[in-house]
C-alpha cells in the first residue's frame, strides 16, 4: 500500500502548487489574405479555480490516510 501513500503525497503536491503556479495561455487572432497575414498573439497566465487545488488536497489527504492505515 505504499503507491497509494505516494499517490497521495503527489495530489498534496499538485493541490498546492495549483494555488501557486499559474498556467500560460496563447491566442492567435490572425488573418491570412493572398501571401500576408495580419493579426495578433495575446499571451495570458490564468490559474486553476480554487475548486480544482481544494479536490486535488482532500484526495491527496484521504489517498495519504488511506494508504498509512492500511500498512
């Protein structure tokens, strides 16, 4: 049962480090007439909704709990 105890020390990682790390995001608003292209790139950092890290912390504890238990 030490995979799930490892599988719940990486979900605690992950939830955290959604709070924290923010995810880039690029567009391309672009249009082609003939042989030219004219447009732009916007580039953005959004981070995952608190809802995702909250899900990822309470698997991350209940794989941990889980897998301390059952050894």
């Amino acid at each position: 049962m030490r995979n799930l105890a490892f599988v719940g020390v990486l979900l605690l990682v992950l939830g955290l480090l959604s709070f924290v790390v923010p995810i880039p995001h690029r567009e391309n608003h672009s249009m082609k007439i003939g042989d030219t292209r004219i447009g732009a790139r916007t580039e953005s950092d959004q981070k995952l909704p608190p809802e995702v890290g909250i899900i990822l912390l309470a698997g991350g504890v209940l794989s941990l709990v889980l897998g301390v238990s059952k050894t």
